[in-house]
C-alpha cells in the first residue's frame, strides 16, 4: 500500500511520517515528503530525532528522485538538514560507503546546477557535510 503523504504540520506528525517511511524503506514516499516539506522547516520538524538510517534515507531520495527535477529544492534540503540538532553526530558515524551516497549526490547537483545556488555556495556545504 503506497504511503500517502501530505505536508506536516508538526514535528510529531513529521516523526509518525518518517517512521513509516523508514519502516518501509519507502524512498518514493520520502521523496514526496521532502517535495512537500519547507526545507527551511526541517530543522524544526526533525526536532532532535535525526539518526543515521533517516539521514541516508533522506539522501537516497533526493537523490534518486528529487535532483534531476529540481535540484535547488535538494540544494535547500541539505542546507537546512545541516542545521538541525543530531546532524554532527550523524555525521560523525556515518561509514566510508554512506559518505560516498552523499558525496554522489553532491555530485549531481554540480551536474544538474540551477540558478537556487552557486559553486561557491556548494562547495561550502560540502564543507559543512565534510566531504
């Protein structure tokens, strides 16, 4: 049964949406989550409930069905992701094979680049994601 998602209103709905998702593995789900979603309200509906398994979850969809339609929403995404509470620890346990996920989809938005961001603007986030 397809997941049907509609934009969070809160950080509690958001948590009930990406436990579902994530339970599922659900990245068509997810991609549609983070299409509906504010970027810059990411922080705030994550609340401190980032973990690892959410994180990549979040990177594979942008990745496989968000950047090629609209890589400044993915741009935004990951922006707004690095600020929320959890995303150094993340970070920080994150294996050589889920840094290289993240590094592939850094490479696609240089690819897909869109007017929403600069080089110089995404070289600073790489930065931030350490890569």
């Amino acid at each position: 049964e397809k997941l049907r998602i509609s934009e969070p209103s809160n950080a509690y709905d958001f948590g009930q949406i990406i436990n579902a998702v994530n339970a599922s593995k659900d990245k068509a789900a997810c991609a549609d989550l983070l299409t509906v979603t504010d970027p810059k309200k990411l922080p705030v509906l994550l609340s401190n409930k980032l973990e690892g398994e959410i994180f990549l979850i979040f990177i594979q969809s942008l990745e496989y069905y968000v950047v090629g339609k609209d890589p400044g929403l993915v741009y935004q995404h990951l922006f707004y992701l690095s600020k929320a509470e959890r995303f150094k620890v993340v970070l920080a346990l994150l294996s050589k094979n889920e840094k290289e996920q993240v590094q592939q989809l850094f490479d696609l938005l240089l690819e897909n680049q869109d007017h929403q961001y600069s080089l110089e603007d995404l070289e600073r986030l790489k930065e931030v994601y350490e890569l």
